[in-house]
C-alpha cells in the first residue's frame, strides 16, 4: 500500500497560494498534534520525501526513521510570476484572462512551467519504480496528492488539508 501525506501547515501568509518550488518551512504552532500522534503509530516499511523542507519537516515529527528524498516527488514548477501568488492576485495580472478558467487544461498551461503530460510522467515513474508489497509513506504536496489520485483511482480531489491522507493500492 502507498499512502500518500499531504506535508504540515505552512505559515499563515504563505497558505492559498500557488507554492511551487520554493523552498518554505512549516508553521509549528499551527500543527494538529493529534493528527501527527496518529501517523506516528502506524508502521511503514519504508519513508519517502519530497526534497523540500516542508516534507522532510513534516515526517521529522512523525518519525525517528530514515527517509529516502526526492525531487520527483516536488509540486509541479509553476511559472516564476505566479509561484507565492494567490488568485485573486493572479486575476490582477495584466496577462491574465478569465478563459483560462474554462479547463483544467488551460488553467494549468497558464500557471505552470511543466506540462500536465510531464507532470504526470515524473510522478508515474517514481510511483512505477517503488518496492511492491510494501507498505510505503511518502510526504509530498497537495498537487503531486490530487494528481496520482486523478491517475491511479480516477478519483478527483478539489481539496487535500495539511496532514492529510490518502492511500491506494498499486
């Protein structure tokens, strides 16, 4: 099984926005120790992070184990003028234009520095080269979480809270 964690809160004014790539820590005073104590107790053969701070953080308070990082496991790179950005922001930009909105498509070739297909390759590959019958934790981003979900479960995420779950069989 792969279970999937969402990474804990950022701070408050980095919350709904677009983050990236950019390399930001997490809030601890905004972190549910309940949720934390419940991922501590359950016992994963093998841990994997996304290589920003804010994964390898997160499973820091979860576990004592070592953990494999990796990039692959990143956010999909947004465009430099959108990364830190929330949407009412984004709306503001003079290159901005509301028919961006009519698909998922166009909205994500409008913010993003990777494509959808080389998104979802990244994240397929790494998926496709893990372990089978393990039990398997990896701490990654909302994006990477409703983007596997979308492709292994055809199941659509609109949204995933810090410290979230989500798991599937492959």
């Amino acid at each position: 099984m792969i279970t999937l964690l969402r990474h804990a809160p950022l701070p408050i004014k980095y919350q709904k926005r677009y983050i990236g790539h950019s390399d930001i820590n997490i809030d601890y005073s905004l972190i549910d120790k309940e949720k934390i104590k419940k991922l501590s107790n359950i016992n994963y053969d093998l841990l994997y992070s996304s290589d920003l701070i804010r994964c390898q953080k997160t499973l820091k308070l979860i576990t004592t184990k070592d953990f494999i990082m990796s990039e692959q496991l990143r956010e999909v790179k947004f465009k430099s003028f959108i990364e830190e950005k929330n949407f009412e922001e984004i709306s503001k930009l003079t290159i901005y234009d509301e028919k961006y909105l009519e698909s998922e498509y166009l909205w994500h070739s409008f913010i993003c520095d990777e494509t959808k297909s080389e998104f979802q390759n990244r994240l397929i590959n790494f998926i496709n080269n893990l372990p089978k019958n393990k039990n398997i934790l990896i701490c990654t981003h909302a994006g990477v979480i409703k983007e596997l979900a979308f492709f292994f479960k055809k199941e659509q995420i609109n949204t995933i809270d810090y410290l979230e779950t989500y798991s599937f069989d492959l």
